[in-house]
C-alpha cells in the first residue's frame, strides 16, 4: 500500500470538483481513501466544502471521518447539519465517540439530535457516558462490549455472546459478571470452546481481570494498560458494577495528549494551543513564560550588579558569566527531564532523599571533568592561576546545585499534583541561571578576596 501524501495538486482536483458539484466523480475517488485521508484532505478544505465532500460519503465513512478532523474543522462541519443528520452519523460510531462529538454540540441541539437516534438503547448509552468527567476512564470508556453471566451454561453463553458481537467493532475479552452486573472475571475463548455446552460459567472463568474505576484518570488508565500489555481494560463504577471498556485506540490518543501537552510546558507554552491557533491565542499560552523569563534576566542582572567592584578589576569574570548561566540551565534541563520521564512511567523507585544524593554525586562527577577542562583553558589562555580555580571550583558548585534542584523540583511538584513537566521549561532554566550566577561571583568574591 503506498503511504497517502497530501498535496496541493490532490487538493486543488478535490475543489475543482466540488465546485463544478461532479458528485460521482468526487465519490469515486474518496472511496480509494482511508477515512483518516479523507479528514486530512477535508481539514484543508473550507467550511462549505468540507460540507459538502461529508455528505457525499455514506455514513459509516462520514462518522469515522468525524472522528479524525480537526476539532474547529468538525465543529463548522456539524454546523452545517442537520440534527436528523448528525444522529445518522451517531449511529455509525461507538458510544465513546459518539458520545465526543454530542459534547462539543451546542447545548441547544443536544437534546433534538439524541431525539433523532432511532436505535434508543444507543442513545441510552450516548446519554449515560455524558455524565462523567472527560478527563476520567468514565468519559473514555464505550459501552460497547461482550459480557456474560456467570450462571449461564456455555451453550448459552455462546448465543449471548453471538447477539451482543453485532455491536462490537472488535471482540477483545469476555468479561463475566454477576446478577447485579458486578465484575467477576474473564472467560477464556480456548476454556470456551473445549468445554462441555452444559457446564456452567462459573467453573470456568478466571476470576483474575485487571480494571478500572470510572473515576480514575485517563493518564492511570494508561499506564496501567501500558504496564500489563492489555489491548481493552473494564471500568466499573463505585459499586464494582462493569459499565463499559477502554480499548487501546483511546489511550493512544491520551498518549499523544499529553505527551503534546508536556512538550509545550516543557517550552514553556502555558496551555494547549496549535500551530493555527489565533495570534491571540498563541500569545496567552506563551507570554507568562516569557514575562518569568524577563524577570529571571534582571534578578540575574541586579546580583551582577552587586559585584559590579569585583567585575571591575577582574573582567575576565564577566566573560564567562554566560557559560555559567548556560551550563546551569543545560544541567538543570537534563536532570528534570530524566525525573519527569521517569514519573510519566512509573519508573522511579526509591527514595527522594536517595534520588537526590544520586543526582549529587552525578553532578560531582560530571562538573569536575567539566572544571579541569575550563581550569586549563583559562589558566593557559590569562595565565592566572586564582582566576581560573575561582572560575572552575564555582563551575562545579554550579553544576551541583543545578542538578539537586532539577531534580528536586519535578518531584516536588508531582508531590503537589501538579504537572512536574512544567519544571523542564523556562521554569527551571530561569532559576538555575540565577541560582548558577550567585553562586559563582559569591565563590570568586571568597577566592579572589574582594
């Protein structure tokens, strides 16, 4: 299969197209397309021809099409239709998604366009997953799956499980539970197939089943499916009832999120914005950074300031104020970097106390190869011994403390639950500059005795 590439020529046929309205043409080629091809060529369409090419698919197409468009795209698209419309494509979609697209819909046809579904156990469940939270397992949950009683013989457990399949997209687990609907377990499809028609449930399902509650969060569901290899997770709710399952087509889209989302805290961008996004926009997501970075510029000019003397008779000092600066914030990067990867995976083990005094003696070792390098180079370039030590010994310092903050401050936050990735931007470069330049005229001033 050739990998699809999105050009300006393939898009310029699409609107020629849609603008001589050749219908049959237009339909014959999308069919060659996967409906994540469509929903890029239609993200790059306006708001009338997307419309337009949206309504030329069937609706199982249309529905997953809806899925894969940019959300502003997708929103002018549901604008364009119908409420009979948009629930025809409701229909199409698994609950989860379906119930994505209803959240988005104004208010004021929410209600018209659950009226319009005609399969009503359909709209029950669309109905039932707005209710939870969208950063919960409840909001990403579907409530299409396979379940069986637990009292059930196998040969009735067979003619269930072929009615509820109907409506699942992909069939990854049984799950069994009790008359109250409570979770109990798994059932094997080899423990299934070779076992007698007669023989009930109960003596041959596996009680142990990884789940989730409804409540949890989307980032703990995935690490948890993440952990155990699962390709769907059950959720029940407080009571342990199962109300539904997270497939791994979901958390990918969680990783992806939030992996997005710590990469602009990481560059210091306040809140999720995309390329596109208004000027506006953009500009609020990243000034409170830029205006911490401000300020972290003068507190480190004012500290120079208050050695303005000693800078004076030792120039050679302000020359590698920059160095300094820049080695604090690199060293202070790398060790919150290293820290906030390793709580995204739940790999850090130990305690912060040890954590740390691993990052000190990495720092150590680290800035004193660093130190001798710097103390050779100054010492053979101004050939002055004291300089260069002062220089080098504040160097070391520098990196140490660097690396106990970079550390310190990521576990801290997630201490606080707040999102560590927020310490590997702007955050911990700007405290660290200033930290770094303190230190390193304070070391001078105690080497250099002024």
């Amino acid at each position: 299969m050739t990998p699809f590439k999105l050009t300006d020529e393939l898009i310029g046929r699409i609107q020629l197209l849609i603008e001589n309205r050749e219908s049959g043409n237009l339909r014959s080629m999308m069919k060659e397309f996967h409906y994540a091809d469509v929903a890029e060529i239609a993200n790059e369409l306006n708001e009338d021809e997307a419309t337009y090419l949206i309504k030329l698919l069937d609706s199982e197409k249309t529905s997953d099409v809806l899925t894969e468009m940019d959300e502003d795209m997708r929103e002018a698209v549901l604008a364009n239709l119908s409420p009979k419309e948009i629930a025809e494509e409701l229909e199409a979609l698994d609950t989860d998604d379906a119930a994505d697209i209803v959240g988005e819909l104004p208010n004021d046809i929410v209600q018209e366009v659950i009226s319009e579904i005609e399969d009503r156990e359909h709209a029950k469940y669309i109905v039932d997953l707005l209710r939870y939270d969208e950063d919960s397992a409840g909001g990403l949950m579907a409530k299409e799956l396979v379940k069986v009683n637990e009292n059930w013989n196998v040969l009735k457990c067979v003619k269930e499980m072929r009615a509820q399949a109907e409506n699942v997209t992909r069939v990854h687990s049984i799950y069994v539970v009790d008359d109250d609907d409570k979770l109990k377990g798994r059932l094997s499809l080899k423990d299934l197939l070779t076992t007698s028609t007669t023989t009930p449930i109960k003596e041959v399902y596996i009680p142990k089943v990884d789940y989730v509650n409804v409540n949890e969060k989307p980032e703990e569901v995935a690490k948890i499916m993440s952990k155990y290899d699962l390709e769907a997770i059950p959720v029940v709710d407080e009571i342990g009832r199962l109300v539904g399952r997270i497939t791994i087509d979901d958390i990918v889209d969680v990783i992806r999120e939030e992996a997005d989302k710590d990469y602009q805290l990481a560059a210091g961008i306040s809140q999720d914005v995309e390329a596109d996004d208004s000027i506006w926009e953009l500009t609020r997501a990243r000034l409170p950074w830029l205006i911490l970075g401000l300020f972290g510029g003068l507190g480190a000019a004012a500290i120079m300031g208050g050695f303005e003397e000693m800078i004076s008779k030792h120039a050679i000092l302000f020359f590698f104020t920059p160095l300094i600066a820049a080695m604090a914030g690199n060293v202070g990067v790398q060790s919150s970097a290293i820290i906030v990867q390793g709580l995204a995976n739940d790999d850090l083990k130990g305690s912060i106390g040890n954590r740390l005094w691993k990052e000190m003696l990495l720092a150590l070792l680290n800035g004193v190869i660093l130190a001798i390098l710097l103390l050779f180079f100054t010492w053979i370039w101004k050939g002055k011994l004291d300089t260069a030590v002062a220089i080098s010994l504040s160097l070391v310092v520098v990196i140490v403390v660097a690396g106990l903050i970079g550390t310190f401050i990521p576990l801290f936050l997630d201490k606080r639950n707040i999102d560590p990735a927020i310490a590997t931007g702007p955050f911990i470069t700007t405290s660290n500059d200033i930290f770094g330049i303190l230190i390193y005229f304070w070391i001078a001033k105690l080497i250099l005795g002024i």
